[in-house]
C-alpha cells in the first residue's frame, strides 16, 4: 500500500511480511549467517523467521530474482555465492551509481548532513583497527547510504542499498578467508575524510571524481587480496 506523506508529495510505503522476512534474508546471507552454498528447507526457514508459506515465498523469490540465491523445487533453497565476475560487475554499477549520487549530495546536503557525514567518517577512520566487524562493517554502510540520502533521490538511494548489501556481502567472503580481517582496513577504506571534504565543497565535479577515486581504490585493494 502507498500514501503520500501531506504536505511533501513523498510516496510512504508500508512494509508488509514479506518485505519484512527479505530484509531479514537479505541481511543474513550478506553476514554470512545464511552460508554461501548451503541448502536450506523452506519449512525450516519459515519457522526461523515465523513468517507464512506466502510471505516467505514472495521473499525467496525477490531474492532469486537478485542472484542471491537459487529455489529448488522439492530440494530447498541454495545460497548463492559471489564469483570474480560478479565482483567486476559490482564495481561497475557503484562506480556509475555512486559518483552520480555524489555529484548531487554536493549540491543538496544540508548542514546537519554534512555534521552527520563528519561524525560517520570519523566512525569509519576509528573502527579500523577494531575487532568488532559488526559495528565496523555498519559505519562504513551508513557513511555511503548517507550520501545517497543527501542526493534526494529516492530511486538512486533504494539502488544504492542493494549495492551496499552486495559489497557488504563480498568483503565479509574475503575477510572470512583472511587470518586478520582488520589487517588491510585502513589501506582499503582509506579516503572518507577527503569524500567528506569533496562533497561539503559544494562542488559537484570535485565530489563526483572522489567517489571514484575511493571506489577504484576498494576495488584494486579487492583484486590484489584475491
């Protein structure tokens, strides 16, 4: 069901079972609690997440529509993993996506954004060092989906977070692979302070060309691990 909020012409979603259970799917298989190439039964993961045969399957299916995971009929249900070419194309779409939304973040946050994008960078440079992935992992989603928000695009933001979750995704493969997953943070998500300071430029070319430069440099640090 939709509405509009009065007085702002925005479309208010409400969120129903299903979307409920596939942001709960989502979220699991992106943490690795739903593990890569497992095969799970539908019968299990409705009483997991008490949630009816419907909503579940409404869920199961948007998330295979998403490539991250596969429905077998009368099997279960098997966890997708990512490949080197899914990662390749990954970058290719946050590199399109997310210089964009920086462009326009420079030109529509609002100073209690940009206090709010200061505070998450300095989050971000802290949990470099800790042991907490959780929390680390958090910050640096919400750094991003923040500058999203700033571009005030509602669209752009709902695609964004999907790539978020897919990115999320693939560095918690590569640090379970990883003997210390804090080792290489600060080189690989190194650059929030100067994407802070791009974007409160107010200078849409400036903020669009460290976006890239930060997403290059992930993407490099990604290939050169693997």
């Amino acid at each position: 069901m939709v509405h509009i909020a009065e007085g702002t012409g925005v479309d208010v979603r409400e969120r129903t079972e299903a979307d409920e259970v596939y942001a709960q799917l989502k979220q699991q298989i992106a943490a690795l609690q739903l593990r890569p190439e497992a095969t799970y039964r539908e019968a299990d993961l409705q009483d997991q997440f008490g949630v009816g045969r419907g909503a579940l399957r409404e869920a199961l299916y948007r998330l295979q529509y998403e490539r991250m995971l596969q429905i077998y009929p009368r099997q279960g249900i098997r966890i997708a993993t990512l490949s080197v070419s899914d990662m390749r194309e990954m970058y290719e779409v946050r590199l399109a996506l997310e210089t964009a939304v920086a462009s326009m973040a420079a030109q529509r946050h609002t100073d209690s954004e940009r206090a709010e994008l200061e505070a998450l960078a300095a989050e971000v440079r802290s949990g470099q060092t800790s042991e907490d992935q959780v929390r680390y992992n958090a910050s640096h989603r919400q750094f991003h989906l923040l500058i999203a928000r700033c571009a005030r695009n509602r669209s752009l933001e709902q695609y964004i977070e999907h790539s978020l979750t897919l990115n999320h995704w693939l560095w918690n493969l590569y640090d379970e692979t990883r003997m210390d997953p804090t080792s290489n943070r600060s080189e690989r998500f190194h650059g929030h302070d100067e994407l802070v300071a791009a974007i409160t430029s107010r200078n849409p070319a400036v903020a669009s060309e460290a976006m890239h430069e930060h997403i290059i440099r992930a993407k490099e640090r990604l290939l050169a691990g693997l």
